[in-house]
C-alpha cells in the first residue's frame, strides 16, 4: 500500500501551475508553485409579598380603607413592567459588522469550523484578514488542517478555497499559487496518511475532489488536477484491503464528480471500475453486504456515465443498505 504514493498523480499535479494555471511560471523557488448580549431582564426575579399595605399594625378595617395611592403603589409592586428584549441580530448582520474589523488568521479560522457563515460571505472575511504572503501562507495552510478534520469541513473548505481561487495582493502574493503548492507537498505523502489515519485519508480525498469540482478556470475544470484526483479514487479500492468508510467515500465521490472526471478525459475511472470487479469476484469473502452493495452500485453508476440511477435501482440498493 505505501506503493501507492508514487505516480503520475504528482507530476500532473505539479503541472497544474506551469500548463493549466494562468499566471505561473518555472522560475519559481523549489517547493513553491508561483447576541448581541439578550438583556433578558437578567432574570430578574420577584419575590415580594404584599400583606395588606405592609404594615402589620394596622386592622382590618384600616386595612380596606386603603388610600387609592397606596393601591396603585401596591399593583405596580404586583405587576413589575419588563425591558422588551433587544431584537436578535441576524447571521447578515454579524457578518456586515464583521467586515469592518480586520480579524486574526484564528480568528477566521474560527469561523470557518463553526459553519456559520457562507463560503462566499468567510472568502470575504478572510481577504480582511491577509495583508501579506506570510499570512496569505499561513491561511491556506489552516484551511488545509480543518479541511481533514472531517468530510463536512472539507467539502465546505473546498467552496471556501473556489471564492478565494483569484484572489491576490499587490506584493505578488497569489492564493492560488500557495494552495496549489501545499496541495503538491501533501500529495507526495499521500500513502503515510491513508496508512496513519483512515478519517483524515478519506478528508483528503473529499477535499481535493471537491476542489477539483469547484476551482475550474474559464469555466471548465482544471484537466491536470482531474489525474490527481482519480488516482486518489482509485487508490482507495484495493484487492489488498479497503475499509467501509473508504468504499462510501468512493460512491459519494463518483456521484458528486465522476462526469466532471469524464468529461476531463480521466482514463482513471475504468481503471477503478475493473478493480472494482477483481475485488468483487477474487475478494469476496472479505467483503461484507454492505461494502458489496456500495461497490455494485459504483459499477453502474459506472455504466451509467455517472448518470443518477433509476428509482427502482436506487431503492433496491437502500434497501439492503
């Protein structure tokens, strides 16, 4: 398996900033691709008891004689008037007050695991928050960690990167280039992740298929990335072992891309689906129902050109599943 981190994969890789991505060169260094607080009353509680007018002396007859001001007094006491609450502030809000403060690479970054923005309305916070390659640098290599912290992140910081795929500053400092870059370096040792931690493994492959689907130039997908991408596909389904986590991220994957992936010429993908047959017929008794079904129903997606399936088809696969 620690085979698999070598290959055309990072050489088509390594070529997307010289041939596919405008603004690139080869004279670059090494290793470097050109609520409001809710007053809420503060909970005020009320735990006065009027006995009479509070004056234990007085009689009865005192007592009823009670003066119309003192009444008055009384049903104030009984009925204490309430601050009305300050409206909650919507998410448009806080975020347009968010952009006029320049916030910390953290900070962003802080945003960005909470989902609580757009992508769109987090790429706009953080151009506030880059003033310089080093911090440009220091961004990309943040959205990168959260983005193999789970599926979920790195599909959002996927659409995050494709917002930010233009942007540059006027020292020559391109997000782009750096992406791409720390993409290149992470791909190498591809095979030490998917041997140390299966989750991260199967973030990475997510992130970078989400990225391939979502950073096109010119409206059309990056070809080079395209390679990358269906080896990391295809590195995931092997006669040597693949675990059920790996064979679902496969199936979302080919739904989610797989005609981008064809359409960009990827010769990949028949590779997957003949390895997808050898693991089934020379493999089946360390397959179980689950991982079998999932795998049948890639192939014909497959088949399919990655065309949804028939609703009858797809019900028989849920079925099982």
């Amino acid at each position: 398996m620690a085979g698999r981190g070598r290959g055309r994969g990072f050489s088509a890789l390594a070529s997307i900033a010289v041939d596919d991505v405008p603004g690139f060169s080869n004279s670059t260094e090494p290793n470097k691709v050109n609520y409001s607080t809710d007053p809420v009353c503060d909970n005020f509680s009320f735990n006065l008891k009027l006995n009479g007018s509070g004056d234990h002396n007085r009689s009865s007859d005192s007592t009823s004689a009670l003066t119309m001001k003192e009444r008055d007094f009384n049903s104030s006491l009984r009925r204490p008037k309430f601050a009305q609450p300050a409206a909650m502030p919507s998410p448009e809000s806080n975020f347009v007050v968010g952009l006029d403060d320049k916030l910390s690479i953290e900070q962003t970054i802080g945003a960005l695991r909470t989902l609580q923005y757009t992508p769109e309305q987090l790429a706009k916070i953080s151009k506030e928050s880059v003033a310089n390659v080093g911090e440009m640098q220091q961004l990309v290599k943040a959205i990168y960690d959260v983005a193999l912290e789970n599926t979920q992140l790195g599909v959002f910081s996927a659409r995050l990167c494709a917002f930010l795929f233009d942007f540059a500053l006027s020292d020559g400092g391109d997000f782009r280039t750096e992406l791409l870059s720390l993409l290149q370096d992470q791909f190498k040792t591809r095979s030490a992740l998917q041997l140390a931690n299966t989750d991260r493994w199967v973030s990475f492959c997510t992130f970078f298929c989400h990225l391939f689907k979502n950073c096109q130039i010119g409206g059309q997908p990056i070809k080079a990335l395209a390679i990358a991408v269906g080896e990391l596909i295809q590195s995931m389904i092997s006669d040597k072992g693949c675990s059920l986590v790996e064979i679902r991220c496969v199936e979302s994957q080919c739904a989610s891309i797989g005609q981008l992936l064809l359409h960009a010429g990827q010769s990949n993908m028949s590779k997957l689906a003949c390895s997808i047959r050898r693991l089934i017929l020379e493999s089946p008794s360390r397959l179980g129902v689950k991982e079998k079904t999932i795998l049948l129903k890639i192939l014909e997606l497959y088949n399919r050109d990655f065309y949804e399936l028939h609703p009858d088809d797809s019900l028989f696969y849920a079925d099982i599943l």
